[in-house]
C-alpha cells in the first residue's frame, strides 16, 4: 500500500482504543496552503473503515471546522449503529488537540448491492460527459496550478484549458476532465472523498477561490481500474457561498461518485 | 409558535445540560408508519438553534440510524466550533435511548452573507421550475395519499397528477410543484429540512418506495413568505439505492434550499 503516494499519506496506526494517529501533509494543497479537505476525509474514512462491519463507505460527510496544518493529527472513531445491511459511524481528525474535520458516514456492502436490490427498479438518468479520449487532451503543465502541489499527483485532462490558466477566466463555472493518480494508482472508493475535491474549483472560472464548509460524498459502485471521467459545476453563486457538484465515472460507464459541497466563495 | 402544527410538532424543551426533550409525532408520516426523518431533523435543527451565535442554519446534515416511532424523545447538542462568520454543531436524537438521527450542521447569518460576499462574484446558473399559478395546478384529494398524514399538513400542486396517483407509474422519476403549510404558516429555514422531505419520493414513478439514509440540505437565502416552488429528481437508481435531489425556490424566485440525499429503493 505505502508504495502509492495517497495510500501512504492516509494511512493510520492504531493509538489507543478508537483512536488513530495520521499525518497530515502538503503534498496535496490546492491553491492555498492549507491541507486538501478531502484528504482529511479520506483519512477519517479508512479510519472509519477499520472498525465497519461491511466493507464499503456509501456516503460520507465532512464539516470543515478549522484550516488543517501539515503534522500529526488524531483521528477518534465511533461506531453509531450496526444494522443488517448498513452500518453508521462517526470520525473526528484533531491537530495539536483542536478539531479540524467532523466526518460522519454509512457502510454497506456496494458488491453484493443493498438488499431486495435483484427485483428493484433501474433508472440511469445521465451518462459520462463526453470527452475526446485522454490522449487527445489538453494536459497542463504542473506550473500552471501555481502553489498546488496536488498537481504533482493527479492527472488532470480537460477537453479544452480552462480560461484561468490563461488568466483568462471563461464566466462558466462547470468543466469536464479525465482525472487519475499519476503514480499508477486506481482509484477505490476510500480514495473518492480525495478525487471529488481535488480540481481547481469550479469558480475559479469566476476570478474566485474556495474554501469548503461542508462536503458530501455518494459512493455508487466500485470503479473499474483506469481512467476516471469526471463532471464539475457549480450552478449558484450567491450572497458569498456557492455549492459544487461532482460526478466521477469509471472506465466502464458507471457512476461511482456523486458529491455535492457548500463552500465560501473566496475573493 | 404553537398555533402552528409544524412549530408544535418540533418544540424542544432544555431537560439539562445541551439536552432537550422533544415528541415525535405520526403527523408527517409518508407512505410508511415511521416518522418523518426530515421532521426529525427540523427538531434537532431547532435545539441546536438555540446554542449558535448565528441565527441561520446554512448547511445540515442527517444520518438516519434506525426507524423513529411515535412519542417522547431527546436530543443532545453539542457546539463543535464557533468562528468569525461560521458556527458548527451535532445533535443527537434518541427514542428509548436509541439513537434515531445524528445530525450535524453548520449556522451563519445568511441577512448579512458571507464574509466580503458584497465584492464576490454573483452566478445564477438555473431558476425556478415553470409551473401554472397554484390556483391552475392539480390539487390531489388528501385521500389519494394513502397512510400519509402528511397530506392533510403541507398542500402540495404539480402541473399534473403524477402517475402513481392513479396507479400508472410514469417512468420518469422526477416532478414539479408548488408547496405551502396547509395551516398558512410561511416557511423559514428551520422548516427546509421536513419541506425537502416532505413529498413523495421521485421513486414512486418507478413503482418503488424510499427509505433515506441520509439527507444534506443547504440553505441558501431565508425564504420570502408564500408559495414554494419545488423540483424533485432523482438520476440514478442503481443496485438498490438512489439519490434524490430537491430545489426550493421563494417567493421571490429566490433559490432557498437545495438538498440530496441518499435512500434504498423499498419494493
């Protein structure tokens, strides 16, 4: 696991009864300095994971209560109920003993569906977006993210530049990209709360920055290796916060992520 | 307050320290006999009110982790983080001393925006669904409802009768509509998180019931008083679960609320 940069930089070694040490790092900083929110989640997340009766996380929610700083961190768990198909927990990610992210999330078992699933209904109202094949992508140079480290270890390939790379910001605060970890790593659902946070926000494309408040993941289906076909906009920007949605797609068609985060609007 | 049903049904009264008693009522019920999972949040939204120095709930958050009956019940609160402009808070609903709901959220003052919201960036990327004035939509006799209670407490207008009414599930599972409090209690944002909640799930034009999971809800603008204008859409049912998102708009042809949440498909 440690040979893969997100495995390493989320992993958590038991410290006490529900309770893990982590280390938070840099490598993944947007535009800012401070820690990627998403990979404070994933932490919790895999802590979680280790005390969960059913193998996959179903949906997961973050409240960003303090900026993290790289370092070591704590990360307490709880396990809220343990029911027949679905079971419920809580994770708090401290640093130098104050609270930085809130996580609360349910497991389930996404390979054997939930249950009665075999005679329930199928409605797929969507698909991918529809992009040219990777290799026909725009691919960004890693100086044009500026400060954002995360460039070094996410591929990140768009249609088309986005007008902020130019200086040049387009007005349209949604893009369609393929993302992947550029160290060869496939993307598993622990690694979903990471991917659907870690593109330049959408409203950059409105001359503005980020920081999110909350943040909510739907884990679908577990991804087929390869590349991820992801969808990222934003639909209100009003009174200072905006909302973000994200859709991640594997390589075989399925949706495997359907986030939705409420943010500041940063000027 | 307590000339109104709604305000009547999600009174909390302090019973100690961050601790509330609070009634579940069947009065809300949908299509089953447990109790609204949207009016349990609104209930511990309120006693969570009562602690923030913000008066506005801006983004809520409810896992759902057993079934609520009928009768006394309680809830703990506990202020996770007060900052500058943000607050954050959990509350926990318990019946019998079994937790119900936990839920966690984040309150601001959504009169005076956000934090240099006057300079930001403004994007309206959607507005209100097209509908008829109510007085030409479709008014559904409470009896078409079935088991739900609900019916007789929020009056609710599509343009048309959806097909599950008459028994021929229209296939697609998403609808228009506007909503009210039968009782001519306005809406306000301690009221979203049951108006989100509050009609028949989308599924139904699927031939499916709904049981959440769990439930975001962000509130956007404190509504005006009057009509809602409500869009309900769910995207994808796949392997026993499904989404489904939800819009309120004011009055005003303000954006109000918009929520997700995630729930098994019951057949």
């Amino acid at each position: 696991m440690g040979d893969y940069a997100f495995d390493a930089d989320t992993s958590v070694s038991p410290s006490g009864r529900d309770e893990f040490s982590a280390t938070l790092t840099d490598r993944w900083n947007g535009m800012t300095s401070v820690v990627n929110g998403g990979l404070e989640m994933a932490i919790c997340l895999r802590a979680l994971g280790l005390g969960m009766p059913f193998p996959d996380p179903l949906v997961v929610s973050g409240l960003f209560l303090r900026p993290g700083t790289p370092g070591s961190a704590t990360v307490r768990t709880s396990l809220l109920r343990s029911g027949r198909t679905t079971a419920f927990g809580e994770a708090s990610l401290s640093r130098d003993g104050k609270e930085i992210v809130r996580v609360t999330a349910a497991f389930a078992d996404l390979g054997a569906g939930a249950a009665g699933a075999v005679a329930g209904p199928v409605f797929v109202g969507g698909g991918p977006p529809g992009l040219p094949p990777p290799s026909e992508c725009a691919r960004l140079p890693v100086a044009a993210f500026g400060p954002a480290t995360i460039a070094e270890r996410i591929e990140f390939r768009p249609a088309e530049l986005p007008g902020w790379v130019r200086g040049e910001p387009g007005g349209r605060p949604s893009m369609d990209f393929w993302m992947r970890f550029a160290d060869g790593r496939d993307a598993d659902l622990l690694a979903m709360p990471l991917l659907v946070d870690c593109t330049a926000p959408s409203v950059m494309e409105l001359g503005a920055l980020s920081a999110t408040i909350e943040l909510t993941v739907h884990l679908r289906a577990r991804p087929a290796p390869g590349w991820l076909a992801c969808r990222a906009s934003t639909r209100f920007v009003v009174g200072g916060y905006h909302e973000e949605d994200f859709e991640i797609w594997d390589s075989s068609g399925a949706l495997v992520a359907q986030s939705r985060q409420l943010a500041l609007v940063v000027t």
